[in-house]
C-alpha cells in the first residue's frame, strides 16, 4: 500500500477538506493507494498576493517536512501556487508534486497553446509563476478570469449557474480568439467545473487536482523522484522553527 499526503496551502475546517477529497472520483481512486487529504495550521488564507504565496510556501514546507518519516511515499501539494513544492523537494527523498507545473507541462504534451481559466484576477501571479519556472511562456495563449472571488471551504456550491457558463463562455473565447488548443482549470476550488467544462468545450480540459495526483502515483510506479542534483539537500535542518505558531483559528 502507498500513502501520498496531500496538503492543502490554506488552513480549513474538516468539512472542507471533505469536499476536495471528493473530487476523486471512484474510478480513478486505487485500492494499492491511500491520500490523506491535510490542511496547513496558519499562514494563508487565499493566496491573493506574494505575501500570501510566501505564507503559504512556509506552512506548506512545515506541513509536509515530516511527510517521509510518518511513512508517507509521496506529497502532493492541492493548489495551483504548487506551494512548497521546491522546498519539500529540498527536505525529502520522496517525490513532491504540485498542480501548477504539473498541468502546464501535461498540456504541452497535449497541444500546442494552452489557456487558462480562472476565478479571479488575483490569482495571476500563480500562474505566473509555473509558467516561467517551466520556460513556457511561448505556449501560453492566454489567461482569462471571470473575476469571481473565491470561497477555499465552501467552493463553487451555489454558483453553478452563474460560474459554469462564464467559465464557458470564457474557454471558447480563449480557443476562438485566442488559439488555445488545451484548456486548464485555473484552481483546485474549481474543480466542480471540471466535467461541466470538459463537455462544453471542443479540446482537452485538464483538471489541476487530478493532474497531479495521477503524475504522483505514475512516479511512484516507476519508482522516480526529484534529483538531488537539482534539489540540494539542506546542511542543517530546523524543522522546529514553526512550532510556536499557533494553528489559525477557522
């Protein structure tokens, strides 16, 4: 049996990770595989800046440095910010995987311009992000919002209507106007579009949470992880600095 931590970069109740947990659906969970759906103690609340991408990148790290000695094989890191991810990469031997890098490299694989849908124009800057860690600046067709602000607990419930058709309207426009031939759903919160999206729209529409956990569990197959050449182990570790950081209240 493998067991893969997935974090999530904002602190949350249980109920909430209870809704991300669900986005598994049964035919693509394993039975030879165990996700632990875990929400960091404090740092961010909704990702709306480099203030809160450098939160987030903190608690993440001290969420998932202890991953491999509680037994973990693998961490996933649930937002498209992929936060911590290089961090984790530094401090463990086990593969870390994030959404972000994940899906824009899958989408290069799968056509030759890939946009971005999103909820809100504040999350830009994740995007951002993987696509100039990765080089892919010249894949990208475009990055469209709908600006709606987004709820990390309570998700799209209640918007389905109103958000669902936008984000079409918006994906069409990226692949008429904008020359996309692969669609990515801008956030983990938006996962609720995902099969809604997929068949309104004429390309492939990838979706960010299912992206990555499927290249994790492919890692884990072909027993690979992160070279320590490019990610460097530290010389001292000081996993304890956050322990006086009291959880955040929700």
């Amino acid at each position: 049996m493998k067991r893969i931590k997935m974090i999530m970069p904002v602190p949350m109740p249980a109920v909430a990770l209870a809704a991300f947990e669900s986005q598994i659906p049964a035919s693509l969970r394993r039975d030879d595989v165990t996700i632990d759906f875990v929400a960091v103690k404090a740092g961010a609340k909704i990702l709306d800046s480099y203030y809160e991408m450098t939160l987030a990148d903190a608690f993440v790290l001290e969420a998932g440095a202890t991953a491999e000695a509680e037994g973990y094989d693998a961490v996933c890191i649930n937002s498209m910010s992929d936060s911590g991810v290089a961090a984790l990469r530094s401090r463990l031997s086990i593969p870390v995987v994030g959404p972000g890098q994940s899906c824009v490299l899958t989408a290069c694989m799968l056509g030759e311009k890939f946009s971005i849908l999103t909820m809100w124009d504040q999350w830009r800057p994740l995007y951002k992000k993987a696509i100039q860690e990765q080089g892919l600046a010249h894949r990208v067709a475009s990055v469209r919002s709908i600006d709606v602000r987004p709820d990390a607990q309570e998700l799209l419930a209640g918007k389905e209507e109103i958000v669902f058709a936008r984000l079409e309207a918006e994906g069409r426009a990226a692949i008429e106007q904008d020359g996309a031939d692969v669609i990515i759903i801008g956030s983990t919160t938006m996962h609720q579009s995902h099969a809604y999206l997929a068949d309104k729209l004429p390309v492939p529409v990838l979706n960010p949470g299912l992206v990555s956990l499927k290249l994790c569990e492919m890692l884990l197959d072909l027993g690979l992880s992160h070279s320590r050449l490019a990610y460097q182990s530290p010389e001292l570790l000081n996993d304890d600095v956050f322990a006086a950081v009291p959880p955040a209240a929700l």
